[in-house]
C-alpha cells in the first residue's frame, strides 16, 4: 500500500493510512487487491474519517473481483470505475482474465504480442477529495504513476524556488499520461491513470501489426506452405477478445463521460476549467480507446482477406494445373487412338504389311501432337499466370 498527499506543486508519500484530511490538498490511497482484502475494515474506517462514507459492499466485491469486466457505477457521494489493464505475466501471480483461462487451455499458440491479451482490472472509487485505487499485486501501472507524480513534484517545487534563468530538472514529456503537471483532483488522476493504461494498448499495436503481417505474407506467398492454422484461429480468437475488452472500456468510459456531463456547473473559474480539463481528458481516452479497437478490427479484418486470397491462390493454383494436365490428356489422346487402331486383330489394316508404315504412323502421330501442342500453347492452355 502507498499513500500520497497531493497539494497545488507538492506530493508527499507515507506509507501509513492518514487519519484526517489535510487542508487544501487531496489524498490517493493506493493498494493491492490482496492488502485491500485483509484489511478492508481499516481502509473503510479510513473513508469514514476523511470524507464521511464508506463504500457499499456491493462496490467492495466489485473491487475484490479480479474477473470484472471494465464497468462503471456512482453514488450520491463517490463513484466507482474498473478499468481492465494488460497484465504482465512474469510480474503478476493472481488470477486474470485471458482467452487461455476463459477457454480452459494453456498458454495461447499465436504469436508473443497476441500473448499479452490477458487483463487484470484496476478499481478507482473516486470522491471529492480521496481517491481510492485497487491494483492487482506488483501493479506496474501503480508504480509508473507514482514515480512520475513524484518527479512531477520535484519539477513543481524545484521550478517554484530556483530562478527563472535555472535550469530545472528535465522530465519526460508525456501529455497523454500526465507525466507533466499534478493533478488537480482525484477525478483529474484517475483520467491520467486511464489515459496511461490505454497507451499500453495502444502501443501493443504495434507488435501486433508487425507479426500478423509476418504471417499474411506467408498465407500469399505462393512458395510457401502454410500448415499453422491451429495458431492463426488463436490469434482471431485473442483479437476478438481484445475487441470485447475495448468495448468494455468503451463503454464504461463514456457512462462516466456522461455521468460529468450531469455534475452541478461551477461557478468559480477554477472550478470551471477544472471541470472542462475532466471533460477534454475523458474524451481523449475515449478516442485513444477507439483507435485500438479500430486498428483491432482492422487486423481482423486483414487476416480475413490473406485468408481470403490464400484458398483463391491455392485454388487459382489448383486449376492451372488441372488445365495442364488436361492440355497433355488431349495431345495423346489422338495418339492413343491410332495406337488403338493398330492394335486391332484384322488381317487386312492400310500399312500394317508396309514396310515404311511404321514411319508413317509415328510421323502423323508426331505431327498431330506438335499441331495440337501448339494450338494449346497459342491458347494459353499450357502457359503458366505469372505470380
């Protein structure tokens, strides 16, 4: 469990549960599932002290839930989102939600991007001036954002008593994860932490465009045999559980959209300002949602179409030969014919007796597979469609 006093330039990190609230700044309690459910009577006591309610029980099986798809909720006094993450499997030991665990099978066959499809959910219950969040166990989220709101302070305050000729510390610019700046209120954090996981998806593209055009260059290649089918229907399968998620996002996503867009108008311009930064900051994780999962069924889409145009070649491949083979089944045809006549048992057949019949009969025979070779050459029959 971490917890951070959060002021206009400045952060402070306890590691105790505060018992009041301090003037003018908000509080985020950050904590593991697994601290949140042994010691959920002392976060709820926390609660209570700092802004007077606790969390319903329905909310708090709803944060324990490690299967929750990414919804959203509110009550009069806090609301709740649960927003589903990718999960690292070599850091993170609790269960989580994967095309391999749904489906009850082992590790995924498709490629290594495809593998990291499987999610933990990240809980946020968000009051006026506490934010409460449940991470799965080593959440590297939790600890990206800390680091960078702690170097956010630091900047504040270096920037706040040096001269304006100083050199301040350099800081990553990251607009879309609020590595620059401290949040406002705990709803503002909330969105920068969003914001942060959906970039992980979005950066997750990238790999996923790489290796799945790997494999649609083998399905056209004409060269190649592509016997690792049993691996692409894991990868659409893992895409379409990708797209679930999204959506998921998606639409939790804009339910709290919605659910700003019914808060009371502030009448102060702080207020105001702090309010419209809310509004840009969830439309722009709405957008970076829908850019995954476009580029999502994009891919889907593409793997349909190698598909597609592999059985057409295989296909266009296969009548080519079968036009070839019948090309040659034509030529000897009339051979076998003559072959056939003079293999007759009559006495008296034109040239049997004839002592350059012989010569004559493979002449024509000749003659007549040259002609038609040629006739069908002329047609294109026995020419190959260029790859």
């Amino acid at each position: 469990m971490r917890v951070f006093t959060v002021s206009d330039n400045h952060v402070q990190d306890a590691l105790s549960l505060p018992r009041a609230l301090p003037a003018n700044a908000y509080v985020w309690i950050a904590c593991s599932r697994t601290f949140f459910k042994s010691e959920q009577q002392q976060v709820q006591q926390t609660l209570q002290n700092l802004t007077g309610h606790q969390l319903l029980d329905l909310h708090v099986s709803d944060l324990l839930n490690g299967q929750l798809p990414s919804r959203f909720d509110l009550t009069s006094y806090y609301d709740i989102l649960v927003f589903r993450r990718l999960a690292s499997a070599s850091r993170e030991s609790e269960p989580s939600t994967s095309l391999a665990s749904l489906k009850g099978k082992g590790k995924l066959s498709g490629p290594p991007a495809l593998r990291r499809v499987d999610t933990n959910p990240i809980g946020f219950a968000v009051f006026d001036k506490v934010l409460l969040t449940v991470h799965p166990d080593e959440c590297v989220i939790r600890d990206a954002y800390a680091a960078r709101l702690l170097a956010a302070s630091t900047q504040a305050q270096w920037a706040s008593t040096s001269s304006p000729h100083t050199d301040a510390p350099e800081i990553s610019d990251d607009r879309s994860t609020g590595a620059r700046g401290i949040p406002v209120s705990p709803a503002d954090m909330m969105l920068r932490m969003v914001s942060q996981v959906v970039d992980v998806y979005l950066d997750l593209r990238r790999e996923l465009t790489r290796q799945l055009d790997h494999w649609q260059s083998e399905l056209i290649n004409p060269d190649t045999r592509f016997n690792n089918w049993s691996a692409l229907l894991e990868a659409r399968l893992s895409l379409h559980h990708l797209d679930e998620i999204c959506e998921d996002q998606r639409s939790a996503m804009q339910d709290w959209l919605e659910s700003l867009n019914t808060w009371a108008p502030p009448t102060a311009s702080a207020l105001i300002k702090e309010h419209e930064i809310l509004k840009v900051r969830s439309r722009d994780v709405l957008e970076h949602i829908d850019r995954v999962v476009h580029h999502v069924r994009r891919l889907e889409q593409s793997i349909e179409t190698a598909v597609q145009i592999h059985f057409n070649a295989q296909s266009n491949r296969t009548n080519e030969t079968m036009r070839t083979l019948t090309s040659i089944t034509a030529i000897f045809l009339p051979l076998n014919l003559i072959a056939a006549v003079f293999g007759m048992n009559f006495e008296v057949i034109p040239l049997l007796h004839n002592s350059a019949g012989f010569w004559w009969t493979i002449g024509s025979m000749l003659l007549i597979a040259s002609t038609l070779a040629w006739l069908f050459w002329r047609k294109r029959y026995l020419a190959r469609s260029g790859r």
